[in-house]
C-alpha cells in the first residue's frame, strides 16, 4: 500500500532564516494542537529527516472536510526539515519533468512521458551538477541550451512536482489538507510555497 505525504516547501526562506522559522511553525502547531512535542520515526520517510511530530488532538481543524469512517484513526508524524535540498513530489523519481529558463523560457525536457519514463541523463547533468553545488555552497547555475545563461538552480522553472527549498513540512499519511490551512500556513510563513504530494 504504501504510505503518502503531502508537502509544504517554502521556497524563499534564506538559510539563516529557516531554522528559527521552523522553530515558530512548530510552537504554533503545537499551541494549536495539530502536533504534540513528541516525535517518532514510524512512517517517515522524508529527504533529510527520520522522524516527525506526531499529530494532536486537533489535528483535524487541518484538514478538508471529508467523512472519517473510523474516528480512531490518527495519522503519522509531520516532519521538518531545514537545510538547503530538493523535494519531489509523485513516487519513485528524483528528477525533474522538465526545466523552463526564466531568461529566455525556453522549455528544456528531462522525462519525455509518455514516450519515455526515463530522464534524458544527458539533459539533466547540468542541473543535477548545479544542484549538487548549491546545496552544498548555497550558490549553482546550470546553462540554458537555448540562449546559454548562466542561471542559478533556484530561478528555473521545474514545475510543481520539483521544488528547490532550505524548509520543507511533510504530512504523512494525513487527509488532505484544507485550503484554509495551507493558507494560513503559507501566511505564517510569510513566503512563497510549493506543495506536492507523493507515495513512498
């Protein structure tokens, strides 16, 4: 079966500021009672993280409406992580679909579906180096094929299922969450965000 995960990635937050950020997000899902203090590694299976949160008593104010047919149920941690990396949404790939440059929006093609279900490694190595750089020194480029700029990893455009990011959330094998609070999240935030979804 399997288990699920919906992300929360922002995207804008500089390294010095994601740690502290975390640490706010947290005391208010906890002052809230989406999570508790307590934390386990039972179904987590996130990037750069083995354990999470797990849920509190109202944990449901964080979620759409929808019929729950057993009210026992809880589900998994809520894990963090901080740090610069890259998330994917969707199971099994760690490549992007493709890379839209923000100088010329030239659109460069990494998995060719439904032709293929395999990245072009060829088309991807620009990036995959220059994401290596960055997460190691906070700065990559990858050169555009078609207009040949130099262009930080954190501009290109790698849709949804690809996001670049120093502070991520993980829902794990939560319903899914409300508009209303992937609102307030992103407000508490105070940036940019991405979600994904995806099975481990």
């Amino acid at each position: 079966m399997g288990d699920f995960f919906e992300r929360i990635v922002d995207v804008e937050v500089t390294d010095a500021d994601a740690g502290p950020l975390a640490e706010r997000i947290v005391d208010w899902m906890v002052e809230d009672g989406l999570i508790t203090r307590e934390v386990s590694g039972d179904g987590v299976y996130s990037p750069s993280t083995d354990t999470g949160y797990l849920p509190g008593p109202n944990w449901r104010r964080s979620v759409a409406d929808s019929p729950d047919p057993d009210p026992t149920w809880l589900p998994g941690p809520v894990a963090v992580m901080v740090g610069r990396d890259y998330y994917v949404g969707g199971q099994g790939v760690d490549e992007a679909d493709a890379a839209t440059c923000p100088r010329c929006t030239a659109r460069t093609v990494i998995i060719d579906y439904p032709e293929e279900f395999e990245p072009d490694d060829e088309a991807w190595q620009p990036f995959a180096v220059g994401i290596a750089a960055w997460k190691e020194t906070g700065e990559g480029n990858a050169v555009c094929p078609s207009c040949a700029a130099q262009v930080p990893v954190t501009e290109w455009d790698f849709g949804s299922g690809f996001t670049l990011g120093t502070l991520a959330f993980d829902f794990w094998d939560w319903p899914p969450l409300s508009a209303g609070f992937l609102a307030e999240f992103a407000g508490r935030l105070g940036h940019r965000t991405a979600e994904q979804t995806g099975k481990f």
